[in-house]
C-alpha cells in the first residue's frame, strides 16, 4: 500500500496528549515507509502547545503546523491537508474517542481504488439521547438529499485522496461541518464511498460541539449541498405540494358553498410553477458546469 499523511487536528487537548502520542507513534509503526503524521496545533489555549511540539519532536515521521488563533476544525483539517506529502489523506481526533490502528485497514480500499472514501461509522448508541430526534432527522434529510444511506454523517475518522479535498475546497468549511460537507458532496457525486463500523470510545475532557447552534448549522448546510449537488431534490417536491394545493383549493371552489378565496388557489399555482423553474434552472447550470 502507499504511504499516507495522517492529519490530526487539535485545539485544547492537553488532557488527551500523553495517551495520544504513544498509539500514535504505533500507527506510524503500521503505515508504509513515507508515511507521516501531520498535528495541526489550532490555536489551543490549554497550554498543550508545547506538549505537543515535544511529541512531534520525539516522533520520527510528524510534524507540527500551528495556526496562531484558533481557526476551527475544518480550517485545521485545511493546512494540514494542504502540507500533507502523500495524496492519500487519513483524518482522526485527538481526544482518544476513534480506533486510528485501523486507519491501515481504512485505506486499502482507497489505495486499490475501490471507494472515493471510506469513513469510519460510529454506532448511534454514543449519542445523548436528547441529541438522537435531531441527529435522526439530519440524518434522514441527508439520505433523501444525497439518495444513499449514510451510517455516519460526520465521522471524524476517515481515508480519502487529497484531490479530493482540492477540488471540493470551495464548499468545505472552517467548523465541524467539513466532514458532513465532504460526506454528501462525494455522495451526490455518486462516488463511491464505504462505511466501516467501529467501535467508539469514551472521549477525554469535553466535546467542542455546540448541539443546538451546530445542529442548525449542519441543517443549512445539508440543504445548501443539496441546492448545489441536486436542487430538484429540495425545489421539486415543494413545487409539487404547492400544486397539488392549488388543485385541491380549485376542486373545493367547484363543490363547497363557502370556498377559499380565488386569490388564494392562484397563489398556490404561482408559487408551485415557480418553484418548478427555479429548480430547473438550478439544475441546469449545475449540469453545465465544469
């Protein structure tokens, strides 16, 4: 197999680091000579700078690039891509939560050419509960948009090319929705991508996620990659209800003494057509772009 470029993003991780740096000190040990381990230090706060320039120091094959305030982890994930020698990309966290002795078993497929991406899929069962409803409604609008079923949307352990991420970097944002971006761009592409379970573990210190803010936040961008990738996913079946409301309000004009106003019926026929057009348009140009 080719050797890979091992990106780990890290922002006020101190308490994770001294059980971090020996797994991956093993995993460079597992990866094919020219392989490498890229720490991207995101302007953390905690102190753990120094600690992890040290490991970095003490770790043949890694090294350590620093962003001077804290940038987000997407934009993380962004220099250390970009610095990374090797197209082939594996992504995991700091925190101790994911598997990353299996980044070896991850990458097979991608090297062989076999996946686009293959992303580690967390079993639900480590959500909060109050967290799951909205987790399951993003992930049900997710499937519908991109057409496949998506185990984990937004795994942060995964293995894809760096071309991938160069071409699509326009989309890709600086927050913890670059991983569901990158998901469902190469889903509505109908790239190939695999989901491998894994076992997820316990993180050390406390999640960065901000449930209501991000939850919304992944919402808009689910709908913004579908108006990109397959606007008629999300224009069509709006101009198709609102058709089918003007039908019914006309049909009641016909039968009900005390009908809703024509005004009313028109509106919903207006918009429905409307809707329609817009979608079309937008999957026109989609088609014809490059």
């Amino acid at each position: 197999m080719e050797p890979v470029s091992v990106v780990i993003p890290v922002y006020n991780e101190r308490g994770a680091l001294a059980a971090a740096a020996p797994r991956w000190r093993r995993l460079l040990e597992q990866l094919p000579d020219g392989s490498e381990l890229v720490l991207v230090d995101d302007g953390s706060t905690d102190g753990g700078g120094a600690e992890l320039r040290a490991i970095a120091d003490a770790t043949p094959g890694a090294r350590l690039l620093a962003h001077r305030r804290n940038r987000g982890y997407g934009a993380a994930l962004k220099t250390g891509i970009a610095a990374a020698a090797n197209d082939l990309i594996a992504i995991t966290d700091a925190d101790g939560t994911y598997p990353a002795e299996r980044i070896p078993e991850l990458a097979a497929p991608v090297a062989a050419g076999e996946a686009a991406m293959v992303v580690a899929a967390r079993s639900e069962r480590h959500l909060p509960l109050l967290r799951r409803p909205a987790k399951a409604a993003l992930k049900w609008f997710a499937e519908y948009v991109s057409g496949a079923r998506i185990p984990d949307l937004n795994s942060g352990l995964r293995v894809f090319r760096k071309r991938e991420v160069a071409r699509l970097r326009r989309l890709l944002p600086d927050g913890f929705s670059f991983t569901t971006t990158l998901t469902l761009s190469l889903l509505t592409e109908d790239e190939p991508v695999l989901f491998v379970p894994i076992r997820y573990r316990a993180r050390v210190g406390s999640s960065k996620i901000r449930p209501v803010r991000d939850t919304a936040n992944f919402a808009l961008l689910i709908m913004r990659i579908a108006v990109t990738f397959n606007p008629l996913r999300v224009f069509g079946p709006a101009a198709v209800l609102f058709l089918l409301a003007g039908v019914a309000l006309l049909a009641a004009r016909l039968v009900l003494p005390n009908p809703v106003g024509i005004a009313t019926t028109i509106s919903c026929f207006v918009a429905g057509v409307q809707l329609l057009a817009v979608g079309l348009l937008a999957d026109l140009v989609n088609r014809r772009a490059p």
